[in-house]
RNA sequence: GGAGGGGUAGCGAAGUGGUCAAACGCGGCAGACUGUAAAUCUGUUCCUUCGGGUUCAAUGGUUCAAAUCCAUUCCCCUCCA
C-alpha cells in the first residue's frame, strides 16, 4: 500500500500526526537516521529499534553502484537484504550526482546527469526514470524524485531553469514509476526566491505524490535564508500529505522545522558528529576529544535514557574515540540519534499539549547555553 | 682490539655553510561537519611581556655567517677479530 498520513493534532502549524506504512505506523514529527549504503553506520536494526527509530534512509545512487540494485532484488529487497522490518526511504541521488558532476553546464542536460563513479571513476548517466526503476526494484517504502539540488548561492536565472527542470524530471519518473507498494514524494526547490519557491510547490502539487519534501536547504545559506526558504515552500502544501524537510537534523533546525509544519527530518549529522567524537546534550553540541573530558565520569547526558547514558561515562568514550575504537563511534550515535528521536517525542507531546512555542523556547534557551 | 655508520623538536625522519625555529609523517591540542565521494577535513604544536630569546649529543674552534666544516669527549648500531 501507498502510505497514509493522518494528522490528529495541530498547535500552530506545528502538526503531530500518524504516518501509516508498510511496516506499522509511526507517529510524526519523525526524525529518521540516514543509513546510506544499507546500514545506519555502526548500528545493528536491533539497536535501532531500542532508540525507537522508525524511517530509516537508503540511498539509490549508492546501492545502484554497489551492490546494484538487481542483486538487492535477488536477495527479495532492502529489508530482507538489510534485515530491517521497518519503513525504508530512499532518495534519489539527486543529491550525490549534482555533487559529482564536474560541470555543471555540460554535465547536467534535460535527458539527466552525466557524472563519474565516486569509487572507480568510470562515466555513468543517471535519469529521472533510471533513479525511480532502480528504487522500485530495491522496493523501499517510500521513494524520491529525481530532482536537481543547486548549491548555494545560484543567480535567479540559473535557479529558474532548474526549478523547472526538476519539475519535469518529476513528471517524468512518475510516469515510470509502477510499484504500488512504493509511495512517490515530490520535492519542492527554489532556493531563497519566493515566486520559485511558489511556483515549484505548486505545480508539483498539482502532480499528485503522496508527499512532499523541501530540499534545497543547509546547503551553505544562512539560517534565517534556510527558515524563509521553509516558509515560501510549505504554505502551499497540502494538509493532508506528509512534509518532509531533506536533509536537516541540527536539533534547532528541527525545533524551526516543526514550527513551520515539518513531518519529517532526515540528516547524517548526528552519526557522522558521533563518528567524529561530538555529542549532542542538552546543554548544547560538546567534543568528547577534549582534555576536559579525560577525567570526567559522568555521562554524555544526565538526562538521556540511552544505552550509552545509562552505563558509560564521558572519560570512557573520550578513551574509546582518542583511541580510535569503533565502539566510541557506536555509543555516541546511539546518543545522538536517541537524542533527536527524543526530542521530536517531547515535541509531539508538546503538540498535543499546546505548548510547542514554550517547549521550543525552553529548548533553545538551555540548549544554547552551553 | 680493528673497520664502518649514526646521534635533529614528544617520537620517527629530511636537511649537510646563509633563503633554518628547521620539510614531512606520527603523537598532542583545538575547530569544522545538516537528502554521507566524510570513522573525514582544517588549524595549531620550543619559549615569549610578540620587541625578541634559546635550539639540531656535549665542549671548544674555523667563518661576516654553523644543524651543516674542524678537534676532542660521551653515547648508539653493524661487521670483522
């Protein structure tokens, strides 16, 4: 079946509702871990699921490479592949391709990207409806469009021809795009330019998917720009869809999201912070390296539920990550991931209370602190 | 006892008369990281009151100038006896 969104409670525009899937239902806002080549890195599903998680991501480009998304059919799809029981989105490669193309004007065409392999250099094309058959084929729960994500800052110009662009690309992979099982988002670009934003939320709406998503954003804008680009985009958006913000999962950007009517969040931050020895608390982001940390035996957050708050101190981790254990790394992203899951837990009881806006200030003002 | 090689910053290792406070790597200390080309990348790492001061085993010497040349001493390694 196709997901379902359900909304049970509004407070403002922040919105707490039920995404109903293949796997279960889960409830929104959802904060889902990137798990990109089949594997949140350094966490078994087991451990995702002690964290409460849910959604988790898979990348198209990547799996496409490697192992190839035939093998992953053969194998009876991604959760069997990968063991997990729970919903897979999968992005497109939209982002990896753009990231890859050298050349911009040449590299990018109305047909699809051509780019290099990120692993043996070779020459590879990528299209709309390649991107959409190799996720119906790797049968996740909910795939993306194929969509051009521009860097920061581009002129209007520019901007306009890839809104456009992105626009008929998403036509194009729905037009191909066959497992019923599969959900279809749309993704709503622009970049800071109000009537693209506008245009682009609209005509993508017009095409029908089963949700939409902002992407375009952290890509080196500034937060205010980052907030308004949400704003231009999501008042055009349905109420009865789910909307889901690529890519953001700094705990304020998330707080901002939710504000503004967000559903879901996806980011490698918290994983990638754990991989480089930086903690997510309360009190704000800290670096477990730190000398100050060698001697400390409390834990990373006093106020966290997590494996890793529960039975291991700062001085140990700081040893494991000075070291250069990959256990450190698995602690501290259980952590962080616990801790964005945590936080968008208070937020839905927030929602449902009536006090998101105090929640939110609470939050920031002790986040802040540090 | 004989022949040879060597001692350079916390460690390893370049440098063999001036452009050397001394490449590079590691270690140390910090910083960055937002749809994962990222268990990665960047900065910094003798002392300093930022003027400068003190370094290349030690001491003495040659020179306008020495980590670099000479003498002596101490230590290490290899081979032969």
């Amino acid at each position: 079946m196709k997901i379902k969104y359900e909304l049970i409670k509004k407070d403002g525009k922040a919105r707490h509702g039920i995404l109903h899937t293949n796997y279960g239902s889960y409830e929104t806002p959802i904060f889902m871990p990137v798990g990109t080549q089949a594997t949140v890195k350094t966490l078994s599903p087991e451990e995702l699921k002690e964290i409460h998680s849910a959604v988790v991501l898979a990348n198209t480009y990547h799996l496409w490479l490697r192992p190839g998304e035939d093998t992953i059919m053969h194998a009876g799809g991604l959760h069997k592949f990968m063991n997990y029981d729970g919903p897979i989105l999968t992005d497109s490669g939209g982002f990896q391709v753009f990231s890859l193309a050298r050349n911009k004007k040449k590299d990018i065409v109305e047909e699809g990207v051509h780019f290099k392999s990120h692993i043996d250099g070779r020459k590879l094309f990528l299209t709309p409806e390649l991107s959409i058959q190799i996720q119906n084929k790797l049968d996740s729960d909910i795939a993306m469009s194929f969509d051009e994500c521009p860097p920061y800052p581009v002129s209007y110009e520019y901007m306009k021809q890839s809104v456009e662009r992105t626009l008929r690309w998403a036509k194009r992979g729905l037009a191909v795009h066959q497992n019923e099982n599969q959900s279809l988002f749309g993704i709503v670009q622009g970049g800071e330019f109000e009537d693209l934003r506008k245009w682009s939320a609209e005509e993508t709406v017009k095409c029908n998917f089963d949700g939409y998503s902002i992407g375009g954003t952290s890509v080196g804008e500034d937060k205010k720009t980052m907030y308004e680009m949400i704003d231009h985009s999501i008042k055009y958006l349905p109420e009865d869809k789910p909307r889901y913000l690529m890519g953001v999962g700094d705990p304020i950007d998330i707080l901002e999201g939710v504000e503004r009517g967000i559903d879901m969040f996806d980011c490698v931050h918290p994983t990638r912070l754990a991989r480089h020895a930086h903690a997510f608390t309360r009190n704000g982001k800290i670096n477990l390296k730190n000398l100050k940390y060698k001697e400390d035996f409390t834990p990373v957050d006093d106020t966290c539920d997590c494996y890793c708050c529960k039975h291991y101190t700062k001085a140990y981790i700081r040893h494991l990550m000075v070291a250069e254990e990959t256990f450190g790394s698995r602690l501290l992203s259980i952590h962080n991931l616990r801790f964005l899951i945590r936080l968008v837990e208070e937020i839905r009881t927030s929602i449902d209370e009536g006090t998101f806006q105090e929640y939110k200030n609470q939050f920031m003002e002790t986040y802040k602190k540090k």
